[in-house]
C-alpha cells in the first residue's frame, strides 16, 4: 500500500538492522537537533570508541577509520569550522541509500545525517559485508547506553522493493543518493515533498599521481604499496574514491614503476581474492578500451593479479569504464597539465605521491576544470569529510531559522 505522510505504520518489508518499524511510524514527528549537539557528538564518540575496541574489527581498515573518525576530538574539529550554527536545526527525516558495493559507506553517511541534526533512515548495502554486521551490532549497543538517540537511528536492508523507496521518499524532508547514476535515476522516479531537499552522488572516478624521483628515493616500497592497496582493492576497486588511472612523473619512471608494481602486486598475493566475475571484467574493459582508442598496450602479463594497460595519451571518457579489481590504466606524462583531458565533471579524486598538493591546486586554479572535487595525499582517498563531491553535507541537511 502507498504510504502517505499520515500513515507512515504502511512502509513494511525491510529487515531493520537498527531500529524498528515502530519507532520509524512516528520519525516524522520526532524534533530535530541542531548540528552538532551535544547528545549527537557524546553518542557518536561512544559508538566510534566501542567498534575501535572490538578485537574483530583490526583485520578491517575501513571499520578502524571510522570508528576513528567518530572520536570527540574529530568531532569537535569538525564542529570548528562551522562557526554559524546558532539559528540552524536539522531539516527532519533524512532517508540514505548507501551503494550496494561499499560497505561502510552507509555509516558515514549516518553520522553526517545525525551531526546536520536529522532523524535518519539509512539503506544498508544490499550485500552482506562483515563490517555492516559490526557496524550495525556496534550501533545497538551504543543506542542501548543513549536512549535519547534511538528515534533518530533507524538502519533497513531490503531488496528491488519499489513501494518502500517511493513510502520513504514520500516522507523524508532530505534524500541521499549515493549509489550512482542507475540508482538516481530509478529513485527520482519516486516525487519527494514539497519542501524536501536532495544530494546525490553520481559515478565518478578518481586517479593518482606519482613523481617518480622522489618515490625512488623513498626507502618503505612496502608501506606505500599498502597505502595504494587501502586506497582501491579495499573496495575491490569499486568506490569513485579509488584510482583507475596512475599518471607517472619525472625521469626515472621505469625503474620506479618496476619498483612499484612489485610491491603492490606482492602485497595484493597476500590479501586480496579477485572474483572471476571481476576478471571478466577487466578484460572485456580493455578490448573495449582498445578498440575506442590508440596506443593503447597491455603491461602486465596474462593471468596476472593486477591488470595494467598503458595508453599514449588521455582522452576525455577513457576512464568510464572502471570494472574494479585491479584494472589500472597508467600514463607517462611530461608535465601535470597532460592530465586536464580527464578532469572533466566525472573525476572525483586526485591523489597524490612524491609532489605537493600545493602542485595540483595550482593546476586546478589556473585551469578550472568541470571536475576535481578532492585533492589528498596517496592512502588517504577513502578519508570522509563533511564536504563531499562539492556538497557541504552539514549545510544541505539542516535549515536556517531566519530573523531570531
């Protein structure tokens, strides 16, 4: 049955991970906080302490970092630069679709609703990640120590189910899409209220940059191939945050991409199951790659882990395809502005190794490209902020009481 913004008790089918359908029955009138109250900020540090305390959570980068970022002191650094909050509550029921594919994803997009000051409904990953039933289990137990944040926390996996997403979408007062451009379009098929807002996060892809000199002159292969391995197979390759392009720099780029790739792939042996579906994949990207483009080679040998293909100059649209697991285009440039041809409104992130940020940014100030949201250093492309693909997300889901 349809769900109309006097019978929110219609919405049925969702398996609640957090919460239930009783208390989701009366989210709409439920008050909300302003950002960043202080109930909001003691419950999330709490949460965030409790998962970095599990033993199980270690051998989970994504679960630590985030538990991490959910600390008081992050908070308050955060809270810092908003120095307007006075006249700002939150706008009232915000309803999430995380990715199916990512899969802490949907946490961070929970603490972002909560800080704007929201009641939250978030759709969990349609896959069943180890670091969701963590998270979620993590949550519970911190709700059961914060009670006065219980009506605000409600997470739901559910399937192709589209009366719940037009029942939600009825009756959130903000809507966060972040599942790319196929889940955007079939969710916009769903009106929302009048007065409600939404943020959406379309496909988008990132890359990464490396001058070569100086990486030769950095003695830890290692670690730095591990801060590449977090940066895109911790997602299996799939999150708009990971590199799908390496652009290299400098003099003595052979040397350093032998060095490179050694470690990397070594490192991947040890840690990372690549799913024949993925392989396919990869593959299929290629000879499509191939066929739309010259001077395009493949570098690594059949079967390998990794799967790299160099191409002789960057095109608007080559990165749109990005299969994942492990696929990884590379190009030898003479100077940074070789990449401006794949800055266009897609690119996300550009990370960085071996030059300054300061670099990239003078890069982007002189030629103002559609894209390029991000600019961090190599290992960091994961990290969340609250200003993300060019939303302020604190701004977007809270309201201005005007005049007081």
């Amino acid at each position: 049955m349809p769900l109309s913004e006097t019978q929110p008790q219609a919405v049925a089918g969702p398996a609640f991970l957090v919460g239930g359908a009783a208390g989701l029955a009366s989210a709409r009138a439920t008050p909300p906080w302003p950002p960043f109250a202080g109930e909001v900020l003691a419950f999330l540090d709490a949460f965030g302490r409790r998962l970095m305390d599990r033993p199980e959570a270690r051998p989970w980068p994504d679960v630590v970092t985030f538990g991490f970022w959910c600390r008081r002191a992050s908070l308050e650094r955060m809270k810092a630069g908003y120095p307007d909050l006075a006249d700002r509550l939150g706008r009232g029921l915000a309803f999430h679709v995380a990715p199916a594919n990512v899969a802490v994803n949907f946490a961070y997009s929970l603490a972002a609703g909560l800080l704007a000051g929201n009641v939250n409904v978030v759709r969990a990953p349609s896959r069943e990640f180890p670091q969701v039933e963590m998270i979620t289990r993590a949550l519970n137990e911190t709700l059961a120590e914060h009670q006065a944040l219980r009506p605000y926390v409600f997470v739901v996996r559910y399937g192709h189910q589209a009366e719940i997403n037009k029942a939600l979408s009825a009756l959130c007062d903000a809507r966060i899409i972040w599942g790319g451009d196929a889940a955007i379009s079939a969710l916009r098929r769903f009106p929302l209220p009048p007065r409600a807002v939404e943020l959406t996060f379309a496909d988008r892809y990132s890359l990464a940059v490396i001058e070569a000199d100086r990486y030769l002159e950095m003695e830890d292969a290692a670690g730095l191939a591990a801060h590449f391995y977090n940066d895109t197979l911790l997602t299996d390759q799939l999150a708009c945050t990971a590199p799908s392009l390496v652009v290299w720099l400098g003099r003595g780029v052979d040397q350093a991409r032998a060095r490179f790739w050694a470690a990397f792939e070594a490192l991947a042996a040890t840690r990372y199951n690549l799913q024949p579906a993925l392989a396919v994949a990869r593959l299929a990207a290629f000879c499509a790659l191939c066929a739309e483009h010259e001077g395009v080679s493949r570098a690594s040998p059949p079967g390998g882990l990794i799967f790299r293909a160099r191409v002789a100059s960057l095109a608007e649209g080559m990165l749109a395809e990005r299969p994942g697991g492990g696929y990884f285009l590379e190009y030898e440039a003479r100077s940074l502005d070789e990449i401006l041809p794949v800055c266009g409104r897609r690119c996300q992130t550009i990370s960085y190794l071996g030059l300054s940020g300061d670099l990239i940014r003078s890069f982007l100030e002189n030629n103002r490209p559609a894209g390029v949201d991000r600019v961090v250093p190599w290992g960091r492309t994961l990290d969340f902020t609250l200003k993300w693909d060019g939303h302020d997300l604190i701004q977007a889901l809270s309201r201005v009481r005007a005049g007081l």
